[in-house]
C-alpha cells in the first residue's frame, strides 16, 4: 500500500513527535514551561501532570478549546 520511501519517513516523523521531553532535562537545561495541547490522548495529559505533580517542570500551559478532538475527549473520560 505504502512504498518503502513512505513508510521510513512516517516512521521517522512518529519517532521525532514520540520524542519524550518530560524528562526534566531539555537540551538546555532544565524546562521551566511544559505546553500542553489539547487532545483526546489521555496517556499526554497524564504525562503533563505527572512531570508538573513531580517538579520536572515548574509551569504547565494547558491550551485548546472546542474542537476536532472534543468529543473524543468525552469518550475517553468516560471509560
């Protein structure tokens, strides 16, 4: 379905945006702010707490509104 080309390049795009950062150490020290973007991903806003709750960051940016992914939102708080 997907050509070999194809397939690398999704391959490496899911890695590059897998790339965790709640580590506490950017590549610049340590980070002060963590941007939270809206979702349906519960495991991300999880994380973003996690990394506030346990003072890898100190800051957490929660940004979003009604959109795309609201409704998937519910669903997944729901179960």
């Amino acid at each position: 379905m997907f050509s070999d080309d194809v397939i690398e390049d999704m391959n490496r795009l899911a890695h590059f945006l897998a790339f965790d950062q709640t580590s506490g150490k950017g590549p610049e020290g340590e980070p002060s702010l963590m941007i939270l973007l809206g979702n349906a991903i519960l495991p991300t806003a999880e994380a973003a707490f996690q990394a506030l709750a346990q003072g890898r960051i100190s800051r957490l940016l929660i940004a979003g509104g009604i959109g795309h992914s609201t409704e998937l939102l519910y669903q997944a708080v729901q179960t």
